[in-house]
C-alpha cells in the first residue's frame, strides 16, 4: 500500500517518532527517558505538507509524545491512542483506495442454479492448479454428485496478486475449468451474494482498481491482535485461551454480557446473539462473519502463528462469507475448518465444512 511522504525529512520524522511510542507502549521508556530525547528532532515546523501520511503520522506522533511527557496520558493510553489513529488511518486508505469507480466495468449475467453448491477455499484452488489430477478429482465430483462447484471475487482478490504473469494465467485457467465463469459476487442492487456468470478477465480487472483498498481492509484485519493485549487483557492468559481453544459452540457458551463485550466491541444492550441468526444480505453477513471471526482472533482461538496465514485471514473471512451461501464448503486449513464450524453453526446456517479428502462422501 502505498505511504505518502513529501521528502525524506518527514519520512525519517515519523519513522523516528514511531519508534519512540512503541517503546513507551513496551514500557522500556519511561517519562523520565523522554527528557534525553531531542523533541525537536520530531518535530514538524513549517515543513508540514498537508498532503502526505508521514506529515499527518508525524504530527500526531509529536503531539502524543508529548502528552506522555507532560503526564496527560500514561503509556497504556498511549498505545490506544495510537490503535485508535492506526485504524483511523487505514480506514480512509480503504474508502480513497476504492479509485474512480465509475470507471468500474461490469459485465455479469445473474445465473439461478439448481444444484448444490460447493464452495472451495484458495488453497483447494492452489492444488487444482499444481496438480492436474486434483482437478480431475474436482471435476469428476461435480459430475457423479451433480453439484455446482464456485468460487468468488474473493479468489480472484488472490490471483490478482500473483505477481508472474504465467502462473496467474494458471490460476484463471483453472477457476475458468472447475467453475465456468459462474462465481458468487456481491450484488449492490439488492444487497445480496447471488451467482454471476461474468468474464474472468473482466472480473479480475474490476479487482485490479479496487487492489488498494483491498491491502488496507487486510492491515486493518491485522490491528486485532494489538486489540487484544489492549482491550481485553484478560484473554493474554495462555491457559485460559486453551481452555476456550477446546471447547466447542463458543459464541453460544458466552454470557450475553461477553457476547457484546468480545464480539461487538460493546457494552450491553449492544448486538445481541439472536440479532446473529437467519441473516439474509450481504452486509448483515458480512458484519456478522467479520464480528465473529475477529472474536475468535481476540480469544486466539484455532488462530496459525505464521504470519503468511495471518496475512490470509482477511481472505479467510471473505471466503466464509461467500462460502455462507453455499452446501458445502471444502477447505483442507484445518484451523479455517473449525473455525468455519463454529461461525456457521452459530449463525444458524446447515452448510457442511469437509476437507478435500472427505468431499467423495459427499451425498445429496
Ligand atoms: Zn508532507
């Protein structure tokens, strides 16, 4: 995504004054240290732009910095302060990432299929495409179950950013084979997630002009984990998050006090968990997987370490919401696979979560 900045100046400023919060939030610099630093050397003079994200950064740094010395605020309000600006910032990354829409191409046929649906997750999609028997296997499943095997925009969000050329046109390639160009996507019209015959390569281009945005929607997906050791501390404790990662229907085993607290950010009367059920338009469902996965991301529940699949969990989510749609959702993740259980379950949708290996025994 890309960082704005007017010179190198600002750029090291705000680099500076990153450095400085984070360790007054770590708490390796105390009041007393700020003394040592040059205030000067953060500070933003007549250089101010007004136009670029290291000059904003910067003078917010400076100002935050300062408040921590004069005693305005400690080093815990510090570190929400600073969450509070970072999801501020990413937020208009991703409305003003969104670029002229009404340049947007559209060229879709909505298709009514009679079929159950199979939604495969990216990785599913990965092996079809390194190995030409994998896709057979798909195939050949669609044909003796008589299912309708789908992907969705968000598959198209990955490919996209698959940078060799050849290797992207294999992933075309191979949605184009399993799917026949007939992909769930979100329809403004009516606020639904219908199937849509479209063009891959207009589809894809439509993901290209909307790739900035996309970035900033994953960064911000990413902030939860520091909400974490923010907002509900109590979900550090190691032991605890076991005993949770052991259990099963979670949402359901919350008071409705936590239910609000953990999973909408709120206090009661916030959502309560019946506003979760018998969810119909994209938006309702969107917010409701996004609450709920992100309240497993808080409580660290099934959640990879790796930080290439904390990376993907942005598209986890989006793959749960176009998945919601369908019968089957395959997945061979098996952190996603529990996961997916546990939001669908709970969201009151009959949708059987399978890896690849079980999905011949699949009976309709
Ligand atoms: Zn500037």
């Amino acid at each position: 995504m890309l960082y704005k900045y007017h010179n190198a100046i600002i750029l090291e400023k705000s680099r500076r004054s990153d450095e400085i919060i984070k360790k007054i939030v770590s708490e390796s610099l105390k009041v007393e240290d700020v003394q040592d630093i040059s205030l000067m050397d953060i500070r933003v003079g007549g250089e101010f732009c007004e136009n670029c994200d290291a000059c904003f950064d910067a003078v917010f740094n400076f100002n935050l910095i300062l408040s921590f010395y004069v005693g305005d605020v400690d080093c815990v309000g510090v570190g929400r302060q600073k969450q509070a600006w970072r999801y501020s910032f990413l937020t208009d990354k991703a409305v003003h990432g969104l670029g002229d829409l009404s340049a947007l191409r559209i060229d879709r046929e909505p298709i009514l299929s009679d079929k159950p649906l199979c939604y495969i997750d990216q990785n599913i999609l990965t092996q079809a495409v390194n190995k030409k028997d994998i896709l057979s296997l798909l195939l050949k499943i669609q044909d003796d179950h008589d299912i309708k095997i789908v992907c969705s925009v968000s598959h198209f969000e990955e490919i996209y950013k698959i940078s060799d050329l050849e290797s992207r046109q294999d992933f075309i390639d191979a949605t184009v084979a399993l799917t026949g160009e007939i992909n769930l996507q979100p329809c403004s019209e009516d606020d639904r997630i219908k199937l849509f015959f479209e063009n891959a390569s207009i589809t894809l281009s439509r993901v290209e002009m909307t790739s900035n945005s996309s970035e900033a929607v994953e960064m911000l997906k990413n902030l939860k984990d520091e909400d974490r050791r923010l907002y509900f501390e109590k979900y550090n404790n190691l032991d605890l998050r076991k005993k949770i990662g052991q259990a099963e229907k979670i949402f359901e085993s919350l008071s409705d006090d936590e239910f609000s607290r953990l999973v909408c950010m709120s206090s009661p009367p916030g959502p309560r968990k019946i506003d979760f059920k018998g969810l119909t338009s994209h938006s309702s469902i969107r917010d409701a997987i996004y609450f709920l996965h992100n309240a497993l991301d808080l409580i660290s529940y099934k959640q990879d370490k790796s930080t290439r699949t904390q990376r993907s969990s942005a598209h986890d989510i989006e793959h749960l919401i176009y998945g919601s749609q369908c019968n089957y959702f395959i997945t061979n993740d098996t952190n996603l696979r529990f996961r997916a259980v546990e939001i669908y379950s709970f969201l009151g949708v009959p949708i059987h979560v399978l890896p690849l290996s079980e999905i011949s025994s699949i009976k309709i």
